[in-house]
C-alpha cells in the first residue's frame, strides 16, 4: 500500500514542459566536425564505442571500453549529442575508460558518444550513441509509523514515467518492489512493513522511451519505528528502565552463600532487571545487549560479549519476562575501571518466514542515553549504586512516578532533590531542578572498614615481651584499650576486643619504640595527627574480608583482618581515613552523605528484584529485629541475647563452629548482653544482611559528612557546610520548622510494627532522610504516621539528638539519624564505610 504525494509549486528553473527543455544545447563554438581525410587505425572490431551511460545522481557516468590494441589508441572523446550536434564534453588519456558528466541539469534527459582516436589524431568511425536521465533520487527516508516509511524525492522529474521504489531486507537481501508513483510526485508513504525494522530504500526512475530504469544506487537504511523507543503517535514508547541493577567489583574473599546462588558473588559480575514493555505480555523476547560507554548500541550484532569485548554484543538472548520484569546476569567484564552501556531491545518473529530480528536502538548517543544504563564496574570489594535503579526505587518511595526515559527520575518540588556535585572539589552537576534524582552513579564499600591485624604467620611479635604471637586480644590498659607496650614490634597492627562488659573494639599500630624496645601505640582515630598518616591508615585498615598468606593465597580457614572497628572514632578521624584511599582512576574516596545513606540502605524489598524478601514484615522479622538467632537466620547484627557469646579466642575464630566469626568476647561473669555490631565483616552469619546494592550489614551506625548546628534554647536547626565535603551542600537549606526534613510514603510496607513515636516530631523529607517539626508539613512531606523501617540501635524514633552546637550527623539502618555528637567526639559507636563517586 502507499499514498503519494505531489508537489504544489514547480521551479520553472529546474522544469520544463517542452520536449526542447529536456535536452541540453551548448554553444556552437563547442562544436567538433569531423573531416577527417584519412581512415582511422582503429577499426569496429577494435572498439565499438559508449556501452553505458548511468544516472549517479551528482552527475551520468558515462563508460565505454578499451580498445583492444592499446598501442594504437591516443585518447578519447566524450561527446553530448542532441539532434544533429555533437558537443565535445572532454578528451581523456588512453588508460581511461569512463567519465562523470557533472553539468547536467536534473529532470533532462542526455545522449552521448564515444570515439577513439588513433596516433594520428583521426577518430574511429562508430557512431554509437546512448541515454540515461539526470534525476536525483531519494532524499530522505523517514519511520511514519511503526510499519510504515515516508520516502522523499528534491526535485520532480516529468520525463520520468514511474518511479519504483525498493526495500531490501538486510544487507546481501534481494530487493522488493514495494510501491510505484509517478515522476510528478515528491513523497510516497510505504505502509504493510514490519514493525522496528532496518530496511535498505532505493528508488529506480523508469523511462519508457529508454526502456530501462535510471541505475542509480542511492539507497538509505531506514528503521520504521519500533515499540521500545518511538512514539508513533498512537502510542508512546514502551521503554521503562530498570528497577534494580547490582554491580560488583572483584571480592575474592566473600563469604560464599550457603545456597549456592548468586547473593555473594566473589567475581567481577554486573546483574540488570528491566521492567518489561508494558504492552507486550508474557510471551515477549528480549535480548540484552551492551557496549563499552561512548559508543553506539548496535542490536543486530549476534556475538556474545567477553570481558575484552569493545563493540556491541549480547550479553542475554531471547529473555521472557517473569514478573513482569528482564533479569540478566553479565559475568564477562573486564576490571574497573571499565565502564560499560546496557540496553534491552524487543525481539520479533515474522510468522511467514521465521525470520527474527532484533528492534533497533536509536543511533544518536544523546539519543541512546534516554535508552540505555550506564553501568562503571567497581573497584575491588566495592558495590555500585546505580543512578537509575536509586530513583526508581526512591520514587516509589516517594509515592512518585518515574520517568523512564530521564533516569528514572520523578517530580519532586521540596529540598534535596538534586545534589550539586559528587564529590569534593568536583565540578557542579547543574541538574534540572524540580525534580527527585540521586544525580550520579557511587560506588560504596561491600564491607565496613576493618583493623588489618597482624598474625603471627605474617611476623606478628605480640606475644609476652615481643614474642610471635598474633596481634589480637582482649587484654591491655583498661582505660585507654591500648596494648601493653611489651608486646609488638614498629608497624605490627593490634585489634582490641572488646568484652561484653568492657568497652568496643579498637584498631592500634605500633608507631615507634623507645630505647627500651616499649612500643607507643597509636589508636586508628588518631593517625590523621602524624605526618605519616595516610601511610599508617593504609597499613592500618582494610575492606577486604579475607586472610592473605604472604604468596598472596586466600586462606578461608582463617578469619583474616576481619576485625570491625566501633570505637573511639569521630567524623574528623573518620573522613581522614576514608580519603587515605585513592583509586587510580577514580580518585580519592570520602565519607558518604546523608541522602546517599537512604539510598544505600535501601533493603531488596521491590517485586521482581533479584533475592528480594517477600514483605517487609517478613524481613524485619527473620533478619532484622533484635531477637533472631544467627544460627537460624543469617540475619543483622542486631541481636541482643539469643545468640551465645564465645568464651575463648579459638571458638571466636571457628568459621564452622557455633559463633561463626563474632568478635566480642563474653567477659566469664556469666554475662550475655554484649551489645551491637558483633561479627567481623563478610562473616556467613549476617550474610543476608544485605541492601538491594550488595552492600552487607548496610544496618550499621556510620558516619556522614554532613554538619548541622542545634540550638536547645531556639530549637532551630541549621544545616552548615562539609569541611570533608564541599560537594555536600544537602543541608544548607535552612532547616527549622517545615522548611527541611524527610517523609516516608506510609502507603508502602504497610505492616512491620515500627511506630513512628517521637512526639516532637511531625514529617520526614524523602530526599535527605532527615525528620522535622512542623504544624503545616509541604505537600511533598508526609505527615506523622506509621513508619515501618527500623531505626536501629534501641532508638524509640527516627532521630535522636540533644545538646546545643555544632554536632555530627550520624546514620543508622536507613531512616534513623543522630545529632547528639560533636564533629570531635571520640566516644561515638560507629562504623566506617566510605564511597568513592564513579564519576
């Protein structure tokens, strides 16, 4: 089928109804008369002159071939011939065998001659003449519809009986007459096509008094739209992003999930899940495909990816939806920092041929970005949160609708929707106001920062008066938690701990010795005092879970540098630390913010997202709450008295024992209740304890970046700016009353039993996680209502706080926060997790 379509004006320039107008006449000075008075050398036999002459759309190719005997050619003349005149166009070298004649006019029809001329300058006498047409063809193919294609022509052609038009399927295709229309006509649609298809347009101008079609081979390759990424006018795209993407670096230590499964990958591994076309039901075939960032998405291309792989390939093929939702799991990719682009395209079958193709993305990179993730690979024993699936999963949160195709972003008029840059001393962000997005990709550590102790197999010498012995225990000065200076040697690293009665654990180096051979041992909190600190904090600490020997061979009998430190921190001691490490590519990494922390605490609690619990109520029950046992659940560290306490240093570190790699120590009084954050980092019993990211025991207290001045006297709270952070500017709005805070959309998780129960407090602000007081709570707050998150840590609301000045902001779980610390309070119980913006 087809409708055409005819031009309203005629350009009288490039147009003419009078035969005459169709030939082309030069001046007779260009005119060439043979009188010749001899006989050429070159006979009929030896060249029979013009073969062809072809429409090439910038001019006529004219052609002819050799003459036979070369040696007796001296060139050749290339004549236009209209009527009785013959116009030398050129003369050309002996080794020439064709000519492009660029004066023509487009819309005329043209008449040519060849002749050899011999040594002796005389011409042979053929008089071959033939035709061909100017005409300029298809200028442009355009999708009108999702099966059907809007072919364009520049110029009417008259003398042009019927233009044919040709769709070729594919590359090597034979080519198929689809529609016909005159040469007075500028437009054809071409309908009765297959639906995101790669055609191959060519149109061909048929001449009847020539006989022959005008052999011109212009052709464009078309898609009609498809149903992933085009709007037809009937009906918008079907893209809808993902929901949830989880991305991890190389962890060669992580525990291994007892149930075999993908939960605690040591391997590199990125894993998608995209929320199918909405129209496309159940028996739809997707196939995923990638390429490295910066380089278009070719869904033609059957070859599976490697981690080596630089171009488009699949990484998954002929995917159904379960769910309503893709999964596809990528394990073939190459080491940070390799940053790679993911898509997912509709797959078609033609019933007819079984032929099956593949909806093409779009070609443009601005384009592709709307359609596409973009997914950096994380450094070693990081997790990635990915810019996408943060919003999808907050706008949910926020009782918002996600905008598919802008990063899942959502409408959102209140404080802290945008960030205004990543990082410290990065460049600003300068994003759209008006609405929620997490603003960039962030990669966080898998496991908190842990105390890189020294064994004795490694030369460890804290044994009684510096002996081997490893540096691990409960013992030493009571008040300070250091270790005797008997033990030890410079650069040993001795974790403290802690008893269910005496104190939290600790992390000491030691830092030199006098004449004596006593070690002073410095506490991890205050190596940002020493010179050398960024070298001690490195020897110090660690966010790898494992045990190394000294080839470097994993050890998983032994419980490694796996020591949590929980005390004697504070925010200054904490953002040293997190920007002692640096990663080649990346940067330096620092504290997380506050709006990070929501993000990145976020449970698996999503339908359709990979091992997501089946309520919330169901996961608070069985791995969160203060009363399960780990021998049941590998749940949180929250557990107050259910689980038995180790009372020697050997069952503490029995991986396959009861205690599995706690590290607090009943005190032998008979003692149970030891508090929080008791296993070491990467231990089997927290091991689904996890957010949505892969980030473990994501439940723990942690220190912030952000600042806030509290005054008990006015109430008021003002939000300062980050000396660790001044990429951090989330609380300098002014936070009193109802002009900052966080709400959580109570018409999720519904169940759970979490009482929102701070009197003084009357709204949240889902941007920043930060609850407030107000009588009149902005419409994009929810009022006090039931809160069905935990806020951790005994705490009986979502904020804790007390004192005036300048205080800390602390995180604990996902919603609750504490102000209730000066920046250099030592005595915080807290956990050190740091990020780094894969910017």
């Amino acid at each position: 089928m087809m409708k055409s379509f005819k031009s309203s004006t005629v350009a009288i320039a490039s147009l003419t109804f009078l035969l005459a107008g169709c030939f082309d006449s030069l001046s007779s000075s260009n005119r060439v008369t043979s009188t010749a008075s001899t006989v050429s050398a070159i006979t009929s036999a030896q060249f029979s002159g013009v073969s062809a002459a072809v429409n090439k759309v910038t001019g006529i190719l004219i052609s002819w071939p050799a003459v036979t005997d070369v040696n007796l050619v001296k060139s050749y003349r290339v004549y236009r011939v209209s009527g009785a005149k013959k116009t030398l166009l050129t003369t050309l070298a002996p080794s020439l065998t064709s000519f492009m004649d660029g004066t023509v006019t487009w819309g005329s029809i043209y008449t040519y001659q060849v002749n050899a001329v011999d040594q002796n300058g005389i011409e042979d006498s053929n008089t071959k003449t033939v035709k061909s047409v100017s005409w300029s063809g298809i200028s442009s193919v355009q999708a009108s519809s999702r099966t059907s294609l809007m072919v364009s022509f520049a110029n009417l052609a008259t003398v042009i009986d019927e233009i044919r038009i040709y769709a070729q399927m594919g590359v090597g295709g034979n080519k198929t007459l689809v529609a016909t229309i005159s040469g007075s006509d500028t437009s054809v649609e071409v309908t009765g096509l297959r639906t995101g298809y790669n055609y191959i347009i060519s149109a061909q101008g048929y001449i009847s008094s020539l006989g022959k079609e005008d052999g011109n081979d212009v052709t464009f390759k078309a898609p009609t739209m498809t149903i992933g990424y085009d709007n037809d006018g009937s009906d918008s795209s079907q893209w809808r992003n993902v929901m949830s993407v989880r991305a991890f670096g190389d962890a060669p230590a992580a525990p291994v999930h007892p149930s075999g499964s993908n939960q605690s990958p040591s391997a590199r591994s990125v894993e998608l899940t995209f929320n199918a076309f909405s129209s496309q039901g159940t028996s739809a075939k997707y196939v995923v495909l990638r390429t490295v960032d910066g380089k278009t998405l070719d869904s033609s291309v059957t070859t599976a990816c490697t981690d080596t792989s630089q171009t488009s390939c699949v990484v998954c093929s002929m995917v159904t939806p379960t769910n309503g939702v893709i999964y596809c799991r990528d394990t073939n990719v190459a080491a940070s920092p390799a940053r790679y682009r993911y898509s997912m395209a509709l797959s078609h079958t033609d019933t007819a041929t079984n032929e099956t193709w593949v909806e093409p993305l779009p070609s443009s990179l601005d384009q592709l970005e709307s359609y596409s993730v973009l997914v950096p690979i994380p450094p070693k024993n990081m997790v990635l949160v990915q810019r996408d699936a943060a919003n999808y999963e907050m706008c949910i949160q926020m009782n918002k609708i996600s905008d598919p195709v802008n990063k899942n972003r959502c409408v959102y008029s209140g404080i802290g929707g945008q960030p205004y840059s990543s990082g410290h001393n990065k460049s600003p962000l300068n994003l759209p106001t008006g609405y929620y997005d997490f603003g960039y990709n962030l990669f966080v550590d898998r496991w908190e920062t842990a105390c890189n102790w020294t064994m004795a197999s490694q030369g460890g010498k804290c044994g009684a008066n510096h002996t081997d012995g490893d540096c691990i225990g409960y013992g030493g000065n009571v008040t300070t938690k250091a270790p005797q200076p008997d033990i030890g040697k410079v650069g040993d690293v001795y974790y403290y701990l802690g008893t269910s009665l005496n104190g939290n654990n600790e992390c000491f180096i030691a830092q030199s010795a006098d004449g004596s051979g006593n070690i002073n041992w410095m506490r991890a909190s205050d190596v940002y005092t020493s010179v050398s600190g960024v070298t001690l904090a490195n020897k110090m600490l660690t966010n790898d879970p494992g045990y190394y020997d000294t080839n470097g061979n994993l050890d998983r009998s032994l419980p490694g540098k796996r020591g949590k430190i929980s005390y004697k921190l504070n925010q200054i001691s904490a953002a040293y630390m997190c920007s002692a490490n640096t990663d080649a590519y990346y940067g330096t990494k620092r504290l997380v913010r506050q709006r990070e922390n929501v993000v990145i605490a976020a449970p698996a609690l999503l339908s359709g997202e990979p091992y997501a619990h089946s309520s919330y109520a169901t996961f608070y029950a069985n791995y969160f709450q203060g009363n399960q046992n780990h021998g049941t659940y590998a749940g949180c560290d929250a557990a107050t008295t259910v689980d038995t306490l180790p009372t020697t240093f050997a069952d503490m570190l029995n991986l396959s024992g009861t205690y599995k790699e706690m590290i607090r120590f009943t005190d032998g009084s008979g003692g149970t209740s030891y508090g929080f954050r008791t296993y070491m980092p990467g231990a089997l019993a927290t091991i689904d304890c996890v957010s949505r990211w892969g980030v473990q025991d994501f439940n723990t207290r942690r220190f912030t970046s952000d600042i806030i001045s509290y005054s008990t006297s006015t109430q008021l709270t003002t939000g300062l700016m980050s000396p660790y952070d001044n990429g951090n500017k989330d609380f300098l709005s002014d936070i009193t009353g109802g002009q900052t805070g966080y709400v959580i959309d109570v018409t999720k998780y519904t169940s759970g039993g979490i009482s929102y129960n701070s009197t003084n407090l009357t709204a949240l602000i889902p941007a920043l996680g930060l609850p407030i007081v107000t009588a009149n709570p902005s419409s994009e707050y929810l009022a006090k209502a039931l809160i069905t998150q935990p806020y951790n840590f005994g705490q009986t609301g979502p904020v804790s706080g007390s004192g005036s000045g300048t205080k800390m902001f602390l995180s604990s779980g996902r919603w609750n926060a504490r102000y209730d610390f000066a920046v250099s309070n030592d005595t915080v119980q807290g956990e050190l997790r740091c990020v780094l913006p894969a910017e």
